[in-house]
C-alpha cells in the first residue's frame, strides 16, 4: 500500500508498493516508518551484516548478501523500543522459485537446498532428468539462506499478504 502521508510525501514512500523487508519482528510496516529514528543500532548489531540503509534512510533487509538467523540482535539494540516481543513470529514472508531456476531450465543444480537448514527446499524425480525444486512453505523459515545460495537469483521472496 503506498504510503500518501505527510512523511510518505517526503521521504518517497508513497512510490512504494511496500516491497521493502524490514528487520524481524519490525511489525507493522506503518508503526515501524513512524517510530523508527533511523539510528542504525539495528544495522550495527545484525550478525550476518543483511541490513542495510534503505530508502529514507530505514532499515531493510538484503538477502542477497546472506540470511537471518534470527539472532533477534537488531532488536535488541533499538534504543526506541519499538520491535515486537522475540515469541512473536519474526515476519510474515514467502518465497517462490522462479522460471529462470536452472533445475527448472534442465541443468542440475541444488544450491538452494544445499543452503537450506530447515530442509523446506527438495528436489523430486522428474521424468525428464533432471529433479525439479520443491518448496514445502510449512517448513520454510524465510531466513533467506537459499536467495543468497542460488547462483542465477532464481528465488525471491514476498509479503505473505502481498496479491
């Protein structure tokens, strides 16, 4: 949903469609853009160094450059507070794995289930060759492990709510 606030108009927000993954357990996307101070602790405290500046200046995730292990650091260190409770689930995201998948494109290629610790991602016999992907959402994480892992960026991930 675009952003058409006072402070959406500004920072140019309101050309987004909500496409930006803030930190876990950064809640809803409107309270965090109001509450958020932009302060960076969050940044400084990630562990496997994922979040980045982004857009105005808020923080947001970068798969690309590895996954979340849920360490719940970047929560700890927001000096606002305004992260929601570590029993909560961390973010409500999803993931696909596109046409451009080698597997899909008859090159063998298991990289994403190499990287995947929760074991969501396997691959079943085709009767073409070469096994195809598989991604069980059940046990899925979206830690991001496997969109860093996949050498042609195959897998993306969305909000959940997203149409």
């Amino acid at each position: 949903m675009a952003d058409f606030s006072r402070r959406g108009l500004l920072t140019g927000s309101f050309r987004r469609s909500g496409s930006a993954f803030r930190p876990p357990w950064s809640g809803d996307e409107n309270h965090f853009l109001v509450d958020c101070t932009r302060c960076d602790a969050c940044l400084s405290a990630c562990e496997t160094h994922i979040l980045k500046r982004g857009q105005g200046g808020y923080p947001e995730v970068n798969f690309t450059h590895g996954e979340c292990t849920f360490c719940y650091a970047c929560a700890q260190a927001c000096p606002e507070k305004i992260f929601l409770k570590r029993e909560v689930s961390p973010w409500e995201h999803t993931l696909s794995i596109g046409d451009n998948c080698l597997a899909k494109n008859n090159i063998e290629c298991r990289s994403c289930q190499d990287s995947c610790e929760t074991q969501a991602i396997a691959f079943r016999p085709s009767l073409q060759g070469i096994a195809q992907p598989l991604l069980n959402h059940a046990d899925c994480s979206a830690c991001g492990a496997c969109i860093a892992g996949c050498p042609v960026s195959a897998i993306t991930m969305r909000h959940a709510n997203a149409s």
